[in-house]
C-alpha cells in the first residue's frame, strides 16, 4: 500500500497563448477545472495504477472540497482520512502557454489545517503502508511528524521538497529518496544546476553526504538519478505535449507504484518517465494519468 500525507487543490487552468503583461487585462482561449495539488495528484497516479492508496490532507467544508473528494473516489483513492476544514479549499490558478510551460499560483486553505494530530489518527495505515510520499504544501512540521513514524515502521520514504523552503533542509536526510526539479535542486544545495552534469554532480554529492538518493528532474532532458554511488540519465520520450500540468506528479505516483513492484531506483525512473509521459498529452492533471492498460498500450510490457 502507499500513503501519501499532503495538499488537495481545486485548480482553474487557463489556455494562454502568453503570460500577461504587467497591468494587462488578457482573454484566455479557455479556462477548465480539475482536481490537484501535489499530494492528490501523486496518490491518484499511484490509485489510477492499480494499487492501494490512502490520502491524508484535509480540504474545506464547501463545494470544491466535495469535488476533489468525489473526483478522488472515482480514481479509487482511499480519502477516509481527508478531514473536513471550516478553512476554504485549497485552490490553484494555472496558465497553460501553448508550448506545455505552465506558470501556478496557489492557495494553502484547507491544507493548513492539517495537524500532528490527523497524521497520530492515521497510524494504522503507517503500519501497513510500504511508501510514504510527502510534498511541501502541507505544514512543515506535519511533514516532519509522518516522516519521522514512517521512519519507525520502516516505509521507503519520498520527498517531492517542492515548493523549495531552502531554509528548511531538516526533513532532507529522512527522506529514502528526494526528488526535486533543476530550480528546487538549486535552491536547496546552493549551486545552480544549469545542465544535466551539474545535475549529475551535484545530485551524487548530495545523496552521499546524507545516505539517500536523489532524482533531479531536468524538463525536456529528462532526469537524473543519484544513488548507490553512481548516476544514471532516464531520457524523456518523444511526445506532443499538450500541457505539463502534474507531469512531475505523475512521475512521482508511477515511481511509488514501481518501487511497491520491487523496481529498483533506475528501473523504477524508467517507469515513471511512462507515466509523465502520457500524462503532459492531455489537459489537467488527474483526468491525464494513466492506467496500467494504458501505459502497456503505449510503450508495451
């Protein structure tokens, strides 16, 4: 089983040919809704694969709280432990340029409310879960609290650390394996990654000093996986991208479900880099994930 402690977001995409210009008023060539947030996103890719999976977030007692909860239901994710919050939803606002770059901007809400003491409630599941994903878009010391009871249960933990909170690196070293954008990565270990070598550096660096691995994703170039001393680059397969909206979600649920499969990190890269694949082929996020059937159709066994 995987668990995932983390945000649910209702988002508004918006079609845009450009980013508007400061103090401009811009038509959009269509605006959807969609479920989302970092920690939805990754649990339905890993539910939509067809494994048992358990969120714990919290979203508002309103109309978008009942829509990621019946959306996430359909996907066959597990939401018994999604706590109703007097705070509104959590919402995200995503312009999508017709090249697949997305710019995001997103409101916690609801995701605050989640305390030490939700993640005490789901203790069970911490004792038969073998993943648990964690992002940053829940509490910071609620992120600590699930990482440290993983730890003691003895689950393989995954650290998307996104959004980047470079002055909190604590939670870093507990994690099994970090995975983090060339940005983030930057951010966090204080040297830019420009290409896939620094990447490469960089990211087995890191993995060293703290007996982890690390996954650096690099856009168009793919990512870079840094464990067991060594490095190894998973290229991106060729596509026609409609827009990159939880492409790096996607990849994260698909690499859970991989390592529940007893894929090793390199294996397990591969897969997910399937998932994101399809994903980034249609509009907004959880509607775009694939399923088993769907990834075997496209790339085969």
């Amino acid at each position: 089983m995987i668990l995932v402690a983390g945000s649910m977001n209702y988002d508004i995409i918006l079609k845009v040919k450009r980013m508007p210009r400061e103090g401009e008023t811009m038509t959009c060539e269509s605006a959807s809704t969609s479920a989302g947030g970092k920690g939805a996103n990754q649990a339905v890719q890993a539910a939509k694969l067809g494994v048992k999976t358990f969120m714990v977030g919290a979203v508002g007692a309103d109309n978008m709280g009942d829509y990621l909860r019946d959306e996430a239901e359909n996907y066959g994710l597990d939401i018994s432990h999604v706590k109703r919050s007097w705070t509104s939803t959590g919402m995200g606002c995503v312009h999508a340029l017709e090249d697949g770059r997305v710019f995001a901007t997103i409101n916690r809400g609801a995701n605050y409310d989640l305390t030490i003491s939700d993640i005490d409630s789901a203790e069970d599941l911490f004792k038969s879960s073998k993943i648990l994903i964690l992002q940053n878009e829940i509490p910071h010391d609620v992120n600590i609290y699930a990482a440290d009871l993983a730890r003691r249960y003895g689950l393989k933990v995954l650290y998307n650390a996104a959004p980047a909170f470079p002055e909190k690196k604590d939670l870093l070293p507990k994690a099994d394996v970090v995975i983090v954008n060339e940005g983030e990565a930057s951010d966090y270990l204080g040297v830019k990654i420009a290409s896939v070598e620094d990447a490469e550096r960089e990211g087995l660096k890191a993995s060293g000093e703290m007996g982890n691995s690390w996954i650096i994703t690099m856009g168009s170039h793919g990512s870079v996986i840094c464990a067991e001393g060594r490095t190894e680059i998973v290229r991106p397969f060729k596509v026609d991208a409609v827009e990159t909206t939880g492409a790096g979600d996607s990849y994260i649920g698909g690499l859970a479900y991989a390592f529940t499969r007893g894929m090793d990190i390199f294996s397990a890269a591969k897969f997910a880099t399937k998932c994101s694949a399809i994903t980034v082929c249609g509009i907004g996020a959880q509607p775009s994930m694939p399923t088993l059937a769907q990834i075997t159709e496209r790339f085969g066994e």
